[in-house]
C-alpha cells in the first residue's frame, strides 16, 4: 500500500458546485495584471475552463489556451466553450521552445512539485513584455488540513494514505520572491483570505471533496471506505469552523499570488 500515489481523473461537476468561489480567485488575479494587449495566452490547470473564460473577457481579441492533465476537465471545457483551445497536458512538460505573453495559473502548481525549476521554465517561456501570474492555495497552513491529516494518521488509514501530504507543494513568500527577484523585472506579491459562507460544516467537505481531500480519498479502495474517511475528518473539522447563529459556517480560505514581469 505504500505505492507511489497517483491522483484518479476529476469530477468537473463537483469541482463546478462551487464556481463562484472558485473562479473568485482568478477575476483577481487577472485584474491586477499590468499588461496591455497580450497576443498569446496560455492558462495552465485550466480545469473546466471557468477561470481560462476571465481571461477572454477581459483579452478578447488574444489568442488563449487552456491546457490541463485532466481528460474530464478539458472535455469539459471543450463542451461548454468550444470555441477555445484546449490542451491535455501536465505543467511541468510545458515545450521550453513555446512562447507566451502571458502564463497564468490560477490554483494548480500546488500540484506539481519542484517550484525551484518550474517556475523558471515557465518564465522562460515568458516573450519580452510580458508576465507569468499565479495564485495558490495556502492549503497546507489551514485548519481544514489539519483535520484532514489527523484522520489521516489514525492506524486504520495511515497504511492507505501515506505519502498523500506530498503530493501538495506550498513555498512562503520569501521563497518565491527570491527566485521572481531574480528572473523578473518586477514582482508583485500578497495573499488574500477569502470568507466563503457555507451552508453547513458539510458543506466544508464538499467544498475539498475534489481538491485537499482528493488525494487521500483516491487512494481508499472502497466508497464505503471513503465515506467513514470523510464522515472522521467532518467530526476533526467541526473544531475549528464554527456554526454561526444562523446556522451557516465561515470557511476561510487563505490564497497566494504572485506576479511576475519580463
């Protein structure tokens, strides 16, 4: 059971119950890039193309790519937007002789790991003028994430989901300043926390069901299996995401950005 662990194909529908909250992320994002006119766009874990769709609107005149390692998303996206191109492939096998005005990434490097060399390949891939964006999820430091390990680590799970912690990569900020400061010629960074008002304590697992709690429901044989796994990590989640008077619940979530310029 101690193989290496490897992710089944993603549910577009399920991810797609919270779009709004989602897609909020990369409406950001893009309104804080600072060039004008890119002609050529690529939008790397494009997913089912929700966040690929911010950057036609606000570059309709560009040429923009989706490109995702997931079948299910690009199909997806290729039924609702046909009009795009769509790309199935992983971010880390980008063409190094491909160029863009512009690379975005909108919660998807967290991942893929070895941000040390990916983010350079991806910059060189950066034409003259133009940026590399990107935002992600500071998962790893989040109290549903803790939960989510606790259960993890029970005698009865631990032999299914070792390793599942590793497959998420998050760096601090100093870490990927250092390496924009020294590829770019301007770099923005911050992070911003995003209340989501949720229905339920539930609805915090729906919420993760198909992102930070993918990987270890992957690797459990049996739906039963996976729903006892969930129904543990609802009962460690409920200590730190309080009902609120009216019965809803705050699910901060702590996300971060970065820009960098050629």
């Amino acid at each position: 059971m101690n193989k290496k662990v490897e992710m089944n194909e993603w549910n577009p529908e399920q991810y797609l119950q919270f779009k709004s909250e989602r897609t909020q992320p990369a409406i950001d994002l893009v309104s804080r890039i600072n060039i004008s006119n890119p002609r050529s766009i690529i939008d790397i874990g494009c997913g089912p193309g929700n966040s690929t769709q911010i950057l036609v609107n606000r570059w309709p005149d560009s040429e923009v790519v989706g490109l995702d390692n997931s079948t299910t998303m690009i199909v997806k996206a290729r039924n609702d937007y046909p009009e795009q191109k769509w790309i199935v492939a992983n971010a880390k096998n980008i063409d190094p002789n491909s160029k863009y005005d512009l690379i975005f990434s909108n919660a998807t490097l967290q991942w893929v790991p070895h941000h040390e060399t990916l983010l350079p390949k991806l910059f060189d891939c950066v034409n003259l003028g133009g940026a590399l964006a990107v935002q992600i999820p500071r998962f790893k430091n989040m109290p549903i994430n803790m939960a989510i390990e606790t259960v993890a680590n029970y005698d009865k799970w631990k032999n299914y989901t070792k390793g599942c912690e590793e497959l998420f990569t998050l760096e601090d900020m100093d870490f990927y300043y250092e390496i924009l400061n020294k590829l770019a010629i301007g770099v923005e960074l911050w992070e911003t926390s995003y209340f989501h008002i949720l229905n339920s304590q539930e609805s915090v697992i729906d919420f993760i069901r198909t992102t930070g709690l993918k990987p270890y429901l992957d690797r459990l044989p049996s739906d039963e299996m996976k729903s006892e796994f969930e129904q543990e990590v609802l009962t460690e989640c409920k200590k730190y995401y309080k009902l609120q008077s009216d019965g809803k619940v705050l699910f901060p979530f702590d996300r971060l950005f970065f820009i960098g310029y050629k």
